[in-house]
C-alpha cells in the first residue's frame, strides 16, 4: 500500500481546490500608491530633474522687490536627500 504523498503525486492536492482568482490574488504584489500631495507639487524636467517653486513668493509680495519677485517666479531643482525621499512618495516617477 502506497502513502499518499508520495513521488508519484505531482502536485499538491490544496491546490486544485484553490478557485484561479484566489490563486491571482495569492500572486499579486500590492499596488505602490503615489502620494497625491508631493505630486502637485513637484515636477520632473527633461533632464530628469524634480524641479519645484520658490517659497514666500505669494505672501506680502508687494513688500518684496521686482528682482526678488521675477526671481521666486522661477522653479528650481529640489536637492538631493529629498530626492531621495521622493523615491518612497513617488514610486511611479522614476
């Protein structure tokens, strides 16, 4: 008398009784979500730069002078350490 489980089986038996979308489900990886927020407010450029605006540029801009203003008006490059940390916010950027 043969003991189940034996050389002969080919596959598990669990695994027929599996239905094909629990099986799919099993499989899949969990989606990477982006994070909204930090999407708005930086951009990649074509060199593959994250660019974003300058800060204070709408508060009391009146105080502020025609070359602070045209300046701040500008985007610049994010740094680096927080491109870094952009990696984990937007997985689907790189």
């Amino acid at each position: 008398m043969f003991k189940p489980g034996g050389w002969w089986h080919r596959h598990d038996s669990r695994e027929e009784q599996l239905p094909a979308q629990e099986w799919k489900e099993r499989d899949m990886k969990q989606k990477l979500k982006t994070h909204k927020a930090m999407a708005k407010r930086v951009y990649r450029s074509a060199s593959g730069k994250f660019m974003r605006r300058k800060v204070a540029i709408s508060h009391l801009r009146r105080n502020k002078s025609p070359e602070a203003v045209r300046s701040a008006d500008k985007k610049i490059p994010l740094s680096t350490a927080d491109t870094r940390r952009l990696k984990r916010l937007l997985p689907y950027a790189f």
